[in-house]
C-alpha cells in the first residue's frame, strides 16, 4: 500500500513511517520539514497524495495554538485527499474530546475530527489515551523552584508503539472503524508523578492540582468497549522511566 502520513517526522509519525516501511509500505512523508506547509498548502500536497491508499494525520500543535491548528490542517488534508481519490483517512486523536467542553485543546481535537468527517474520504478515528511517559513531561512541564504542580486526574496511559501498531493496521483497513486504545491499568497521574521522582531519586515534592472538571471526573479513560494494550505504567517506570 501507499501510505501518507501527515506529521511524519513527529514523535508518533516517525514511528509510524518506520513501521510502515519495514512491513513493505511505500510511505510518503508529509511535513513542514519535508517541504509541506499544512497550514498554507499549495498543490504539491495534493500531488503528493495522489495514488494514496490511505493518509494518516498525526500531526500535533502546542495548547495556544490548538484551536486554529487542528481544524485548519483537517480541513486542508481533508480537501486534498479528496481531490486526489485517497481511499480511507486516519486521524490519531485522544480519548474523552467528546466529553471535555471545559478544556480547550479537547475541543480543538473534537473539532478536528468533525472537519475531517466533512471533507476527507473514508474516516476512521483512532482515539488513544495518554503516553506511558505523559508523567515524565508533566514533570518537566510544570516543576518549578523543586516543586512540581500536577493536575489531580485519573488515567490509563498506553505504549506509543501500540498506537503506531493499531494506527498502521486502521490505515489498512484490518481495523475498519472507529476504535479506543488505552492501557492495561487505570493510574492517578498524581501518584504516576510521585513514583517517577521516587524512582529518579529526586527531591522534588509533587503538589496536586486542580483540573478542569470533566478530567478529573474521568474523562481521560477509556470506555468499556476500548482495545487494552501493552505494559502497565510500572512495567514502563521499571525498564525506561530513569
């Protein structure tokens, strides 16, 4: 198959292009750093998209720039891939954008996934919980002066690589509908953050926070019906969290 995948040389794309070609895929890389602007699009994105069997959007943006991003580049996508007689479009996004209207980067995703349904061919949507390591950079993130201000949710984070597997078998059409993915094992992200600084050895005293409502009620896991993959939060903390 022909695979093009929007955001290929992020985190998730990256992954997914590898995974693509080692299972004999041609892939084509669409991204700012292969000469693709999504937001300003000319006609080489079409183009670039003609004999495409399937094109998946990874692509990712930073919280401020959210609400203007993620539609804009569905849309552009979405209209090229029509143009250019694309067969089914992936979009990777997360679990509980439907149920968060409190918190604006849920909503930029909720949106993204309806603009898509308006103008691409053949949608699919993966939505994924957070990564294994959503701790580890909200450590990063949010400590300051040795103190680490976390927000008090409940989740269930998942393997980036079983997101890139799931992802590369929408594309192909062995998953042919919407799907959730999420991890083994529900966690508090607060407590998540607690033993990543034990296990570091660091003194830095994590602080619980305040989340918008809908994420500390829930909304960040899965629902009953989601696929359930890969190691816990302490299998990942035990071989890759130091």
């Amino acid at each position: 198959m022909k695979i093009a995948v929007a955001g290929a040389t992020g985190r998730i794309g990256s992954q997914l292009t590898a995974l693509a070609r080692q299972e004999g895929h041609e892939v084509v890389e669409v991204a700012r750093e292969t000469g693709f602007d999504l937001l300003a699009p000319g006609p080489e994105l079409e183009a670039a998209l003609a004999g495409a069997d399937a094109v998946v959007d990874v692509t990712a943006c930073p919280l401020d720039q959210a609400a203007t991003f993620f539609p804009a580049v569905a849309r552009n996508v979405g209209t090229a891939a029509t143009a250019a007689g694309v067969g089914r479009t992936v979009v990777l996004s997360i679990v509980g954008v439907d149920r968060s209207p409190d918190y604006d980067y849920y909503v930029a995703k909720l949106t993204q996934e309806r603009v898509y349904r308006e103008t691409a061919p053949g949608v699919v949507v993966l939505r994924a919980t957070q990564f294994l390591d959503f701790a580890a950079q909200m450590l990063e993130w949010n400590t300051q002066d040795g103190v680490a201000h976390i927000i008090d949710v409940p989740t269930q984070p998942v393997a980036t690589a079983e997101i890139v597997r799931l992802l590369l078998d929408v594309a192909t059409g062995a998953v042919p509908a919407d799907v959730e993915l999420a991890g083994p094992q529900r966690e508090s992200l607060v407590d998540q953050v607690r033993r990543l600084v034990a296990h570091r050895g660091a003194d830095t005293v994590v602080e619980p926070e305040a989340a918008p409502a809908s994420l500390t009620n829930g909304a960040m896991l899965p629902g009953p019906d989601a696929l359930l993959r890969g190691p816990s939060f302490e299998m990942w903390l035990s071989a890759e969290g130091a």
